[in-house]
C-alpha cells in the first residue's frame, strides 16, 4: 500500500515539472511507465492532456 502511494507522489510530481511535448523524451517517464500508471493519476494524466490539446483562440 506504501509503495503504491510513492509511485502516486512520483507520478504527480513529474507531472508538474516535465512538460507534455518532452514527455515522450524522458528517461524518467519511461522508467515510470514500466512500473506502471496506478489509476488514481490515469485520470489525472487524461485531463491534463485533454487540456493542453485544446485548440488557442484568440
């Protein structure tokens, strides 16, 4: 159950310190993606990019 939290803590702080284009990138989010997504962040993840893929008006 402890570990289960950290990787929650890890992904929401990766999160906000890597931006979405250099995701893909990143060493530190392929680690995280073998470990695995636990479903209380996959939620987060689809807002935050369903956010950012939102057509800018001006």
């Amino acid at each position: 159950m402890e570990e289960h939290k950290q990787r929650e803590l890890r992904w929401i702080a990766l999160m906000s310190s890597v931006p979405a284009p250099q995701a893909r990138k990143s060493k530190k989010v392929k680690k995280l993606l073998v470990e695995g997504v636990p479903s209380s962040v996959r939620y987060l993840i689809s807002i935050s990019s369903a956010v950012e893929n939102q057509p800018k008006y001006d």
